[in-house]
C-alpha cells in the first residue's frame, strides 16, 4: 500500500480503524517530499520536524480517546499567503522573504488548531497571487508534476503541483481570478473556488479585497467537500463573511444527476479554446447527458468584457493594498537612501517583482483623477451587468459548464514576454470571481 496515494477520507478510515497510525501516514509524506521537493519546487517553506512531532502527540491522544476530531492527524500543505503563527508568510515575494506572521489566519486556525490537521509547509505561488504559472514566484518555479517542462498554472500552483505529486494529500489554495481552478485543472486535480464570503479571508494577505477566496485543491470531490465543510463558515473578524449556516457538503455526493438542467455557455466554446479543451468538455457533456442530466445552450452576452473588466478592479484593489508595503509599516527595506521618498521608492523597488510593479501601475492609473471614472467606474458597472447576466442564466439552468483553461498546461517561458497572452489564461474564470459565484446572486445580495 502506498500511503501518499490514498484520499483524505480512505486515510481516515484507516486511522479510525487503526490500520494505520497519524505518525506512519505524516513519515510517508515527509519521506515523499524529500524525494520530490527538488523536482517539483512545489514548497517555500517546510516544517517536516515539528509536523513529526505533532503525529507523535495526536497518537497519544487518540490512544488516550482524549482527541475527538474526526481529521485529526491528517496532513497538509498552506498557500504561502495565508498567515500561520511562527511561520514564514512570504508570499513568494522578496518583500516579505523574513516575515513571521503573529497569528493564524481563520481558516489555519480551524484546521491545525481546532481540526488537529498537520501542517507540512507553505507552498509555492506566483508572487501576491498575480501570475497563471507560478513563473512569478521570487524564489522558485514550481513544475508540473506529469512534465516537468510544463508550468503548474498559478496563482496557487504550489499548492496544485503538491497535491497531484502525492506531496500532500490536499492543499488550502486561493482564488482571485481562477487561482484554484486553472492550477487545479492543469495538474489533473480538484479544485474549487467558493462563493465569496463563505469562508474567512482573516489573515489572507489581499490581492483584491472583493475578489478574493481560499478554497481547497485536493485529490477527488469528496475531498473537497469534506475540506469546504472544515473551513467554511462565518466569522467576525472578517467584515465581508457570510453570515450562514455551517453545512456538511458530503451529503450532497450521493445523489444522481437526473433531470439536473446544465447550460452551457457559447461563448466559451469559441476560437480561443484549445482543441484538446473542447474535446474533453464534449466528452464529460456526453456522459451527464447519460447520467439524466438536461443540456442546454445558453447565451452570456457581457462575458468578452469580464476579463477587461477583472483587469481593471483587480489591479486597483491591489495598488491600494500593497500600498501599506513601503519599508517602513510593512515589508523589505532598503539599506540605501538619502531620503524618505528614496526609502518608498527603493524598498518597492527591490522588494516588487516585475508583474507586481505591472499590476500596481495599471492599478493606480485607473484610480487616478481624470480616469476613474473613464475605466474604475465603469468596470464596476460592467460587474453588475456580469452578474445580473449570471442571475439569469441560473433562473433557467441548476449549472453552467464552462472550460477552466482555455489551453492544456504550457511550457515554461512561453507567455512571459507577452503578459497579455498571459491574462488571457484566466479568461474563463474571472467572470466567476466578478459575480462572486458560485451561490445564486440573490442570496449574495439579501445577506
């Protein structure tokens, strides 16, 4: 039996039945990724000893029937822009290369604290979660476990590269523009982006506030749900946190698919999609239609604005987030300056990567006078058209199918030169993000 294989919910069932131990199952993962680290580049940081440590506890505890909890003992792999106490949170940026986060972000403290689940690391991401390739990190190029040659896909393709190399068993990811999905389909694994505001941004470091989601990448569907249901659920210290009801979302695995009515968006089935792309969504259209389930065709008229439109409010949320940056509040510093306006320029200098500094100038310049209202504005007017488009769609269909990537995993250096090629890796994903899907649009309003 090869451990690192397994599912989260076939380990567990191992533990409850005592077939295997917390420590044998975290040891057969510290041993994959000392094996694989060097090929794949897949962590930041990794805390191997004191995940031991931790197995070695939770068996006493098990053994005692002091721990109750149902995950306890199951490892993990973080995103490295989540805050974990004690632990490097660099956002794989020389910005914050030495930071030691103070606190746990929510969703770490539910899962390591509460849950008893075993953090293996920090895991590797484009630098401030802006890139679709992981090329953007200031440390490492995280590759594509089935070809090394190949990227990740990115933000979170760390986190992606860990689960499908069998480094971890799942991984928390986050998703501003598709940066769970599009990794997560790259890499052959799953991955979801909640609804926004069902689980807890506290302690995410932002990229853009009214985009952002951490969500789980994991091995199969109902790992994913049984990982949605540790990490969702309301919280105070967040402002834009759902106030619902935890939900168990396993209960929902078993059920068929009969008479589920699925549109499918025409235009994300246009030129730009890869051949290869198309024929893996007629196939899967092919198998629900003989599962029971209602095709249909369905028009999103707005969706060839939603990239532009992402662009616009992404890079503004992130200007006016990375400002706080600046080498004195926050961030490197740099040892050279005459004065403080040397010391902002070259503490942000040193400290951005190239894409960061891209995403912040365009960022600023659509939130300056003169042309807030001719691009930030009008973006926000398009987001409500976006979602209002979605609403409709949803009055007709319980589901709309749509390509993740419109491209099958790329090389590694082929989308660089150009950023825009690069950006138009999300185009199938951001639209999700702007209407802060997947939940019904009118729940999102009435909370």
């Amino acid at each position: 039996m090869n451990i690192t294989e397994l599912t989260v919910h076939e380990l567990r069932e191992k533990l409850d039945k005592k077939e295997l131990t917390s420590e044998e199952i975290t040891k057969a993962y510290v041993d994959r990724i000392n094996d694989k680290e060097k090929d794949i580049n897949a962590f930041v940081t990794t805390t191997l000893d004191e995940a031991l440590n931790k197995a070695k506890e939770i068996d006493k505890e098990k053994n005692s029937e002091k721990l109750e909890n149902s995950y306890a003992g199951i490892p993990l792999g973080i995103k490295d822009n989540m805050c974990t106490k004690g632990v490097k949170t660099t956002c794989s940026s020389r910005m914050l290369e030495n930071f030691i986060a103070p606190y746990d972000a929510t969703v770490v403290n539910k899962l390591v604290n509460e849950e008893n689940l075993i953090s293996l690391g920090k895991l590797n991401m484009d630098e401030f979660a802006m890139g679709s390739s992981t090329e953007t990190s200031y440390f490492k190029k995280t590759k594509n476990p089935w070809d090394l040659s190949r990227v990740p896909g990115g933000s979170s393709g760390g986190s992606a590269a860990a689960v499908a190399a069998n480094m971890v068993p799942w991984a928390l990811g986050s998703d501003t523009g598709g940066s769970i999905r599009q990794p997560a389909s790259l890499c052959g694994v799953v991955g979801l982006k909640p609804t926004y505001g069902l689980v807890s941004r506290y302690g995410l470091v932002a990229f853009a506030s009214s985009l952002d989601q951490i969500g789980p990448i994991t091995k199969d569907v109902e790992d994913s749900a049984i990982l949605l249901s540790l990490i969702a659920g309301h919280d105070e210290k967040d402002s834009t946190s759902a106030n619902v009801p935890k939900k168990d979302y396993t209960k929902n695995l078993k059920k068929d698919i009969k008479g589920l009515k699925i549109g499918v968006p025409k235009e994300f089935f246009g030129d730009g999609i890869n051949k290869d792309v198309k024929e893996a969504l007629e196939k899967a259209i092919e198998v629900y239609k003989e599962l029971g389930a209602e095709i249909g065709e369905i028009s999103i008229d707005v969706a060839e604005y939603a990239l532009a439109t992402y662009y616009i409010i992404a890079c503004a949320e992130a200007s006016s987030n990375l400002g706080r940056f600046d080498g004195i509040r926050y961030g490197h510093r740099a040892k050279d300056f005459e004065n403080l306006k040397d010391l902002y320029k070259n503490s942000r200098s040193e400290g951005f990567g190239a894409e960061v500094k891209r995403r912040i100038i365009l960022g600023t310049y659509v939130l300056s006078a003169g042309y807030y209202d001719a691009y930030y504005k009008k973006a926000q007017k398009v987001r409500t058209l976006v979602q209002n488009e979605f609403s409709r769609g949803f009055e007709r269909y319980d589901v709309l199918l749509t390509p993740t990537s419109p491209i099958t995993a790329f090389k590694f250096g082929e989308k660089t030169e150009n950023p825009l090629e690069m950006y138009l890796s999300d185009i199938c994903t951001v639209s999700v993000n702007i209407a802060g899907l997947p939940r019904n649009i009118s729940s999102l309003r009435s909370r």
